[in-house]
C-alpha cells in the first residue's frame, strides 16, 4: 500500500508539458482546480476530464502510474460518494431506517467521486512533471510579490519543495522497517484497533529518528555548500516565459470560462 503514494514523485521526460515554465504549471493546476470546482453538470465534467486525458496523453505520464496513485484515496472516495448517494436530497428511489437513496443523490455521488479523482490526478501532474529544484524556483518567482510584506517567500517556497520531496523517502523508509518487523515476527494486520495502535509504535519510532537524522544530515549538507537563505542568491538558468507558455495559460483560461458559462446555462 505505501508503495502506491506517488505524491512528491518527479518522472523525468522531454514532452511539452514537461518543458513548460514550472510557474505556467503552478497556475494551470489552479486553474484545473477552478474549473472542477465550478463544474455542476455531466457535460462541465466531460469536458474537464476530456481535458485531463489530454494533459496526460501530451505529458506521457503511463497511465497505470497514475491509477496507481489514487490507492490510497479510494477510502475516502467511496466514503465521500456514499454518504452522498444515502443522504442526498430530492425523489425518494428506495429507503432502509435513516437511510435513503434519490435519483439526485446518485447523480451527486456520482460526480462527486469523479471529482475528487480528478482533483488527484490532476494535482499530481504537477509533481510528475516538475522536478523539486524547479517547483521551488517558480513558487518563489509566483510569489515574490509577498517579499514587500516581509514575507520570507524563499524559505516557504524551500520547505514545501522539501516536504513534497521526502515523501517518496519516508514511504520507502516506513516500508523497510515494516518488513524488517515482519521479518522479526511483528503483526500488524491482527487485532482490534487498540492492538493494531500499539503494533505500529515499533514503525514509528525508527521512523522519527530516521526523519530527524535526515534533517539533521540535510542541514549540515547546506551548511556545507554555504547556504544562507534566498537573500542575493542568483539563478544560472533564469525562468523565461515562452510562446507554449502563453498558450498553454490561454487554453486553461478558456477551459475556466468554457465551464462557467456552462454553469450560468444551466448545462
């Protein structure tokens, strides 16, 4: 199961997706998000998700990677569908004590569950296609106006790149010791909860000190090379926004406004 989190993973590659301004990502992930979220009807969806295929048809992400990803947020998908298809609001199809089912309940549960997925995956295209160094650049070039209100944007901008980073180490990390427990007789699928709880502090011990090292590694390794934070650091390569750039921010643009306008239609 800790194998399928793919958050934080970068898949190298030489596509137009993967060679647009890490800033044109930053953006077109809000804008993506903007539009699922202002989608109301099937149509709206369809054209979202005719999108998203298109994204990851260009980005030549496999597809089984991406699906791969969504394993760990089925649970709450199913959960979130499901209390929308018992609980939902209109004609009553069928009912059993508090529960009951309703023809726009089904339609709800039904996009609301195709929203979430694609909320994921196309959230994760972002990491897939950006390596850490460049996400980190272009949040910190997107927020640099934030510097005038004593903001330290450099240094958010490095923690959360660090953050998204670590993630496929810590799972890797959290994988070793479970199967080392393993191998040393551990359980952690017996039991009742509280058994269960108590089965994993032999994971989350190791885990903590490992992390703490690692910190403490990361830091001397910075120390090292002299860093000092954002202040009259330079780039060799200097971000500049080209021709597919542009379009790409038109297309993402238009895709916001297409689904709005199909909203205010009522379609």
């Amino acid at each position: 199961m800790l194998k399928d989190v793919t958050l934080g993973q970068y898949f190298p590659g030489d596509t137009v997706v993967h060679r647009l301004d890490p800033r044109t990502k930053i953006l077109m992930v809000i804008l993506y998000i903007a539009a699922l979220f202002n989608a109301k009807s099937w149509i709206s969806y369809g054209v979202v998700l005719v999108f998203l295929a298109a994204a990851i048809a260009v980005s030549r992400i496999r597809l089984k990677a991406m699906l791969k990803g969504l394993k760990p947020v089925v649970f709450i998908v199913v959960l979130t569908s499901l209390l929308n298809l018992l609980y939902g609001r209109g004609e009553i199809i069928a009912q059993w004590w508090i529960f009951h089912i309703t023809r726009e309940g089904i339609k709800a549960a039904i996009l609301m569950g195709a929203r979430l997925v694609m909320l994921v995956m196309g959230t994760f295209m972002l990491t897939y296609t950006t390596s850490p160094i460049m996400l980190t650049y272009g949040l910190e070039l997107l927020l640099n106006p934030l510097k005038k209100l004593k903001v330290p944007v450099h240094e958010l901008a490095m923690m959360m790149s660090m953050a998204l980073r670590l993630i496929p180490t810590l799972i890797e990390e959290t994988d070793k010791i479970m199967s080392a427990q393993k191998a040393r007789g551990a359980e952690f699928d017996t039991g009742n909860l509280i058994e269960k709880a108590k089965a994993m502090l032999p994971i989350l011990v190791p885990l903590f000190l490992s992390s703490f090292r690692r910190a403490d590694e990361l830091a001397t390794a910075m120390e090292a090379r002299c860093y000092h934070g954002g202040e009259g650091r330079t780039r060799l390569n200097v971000l500049k926004m080209a021709a597919r750039d542009h379009i790409t921010l038109g297309v993402g643009l238009a895709l916001l406004a297409g689904v709005i306008a199909l909203a205010k239609l009522g379609l």
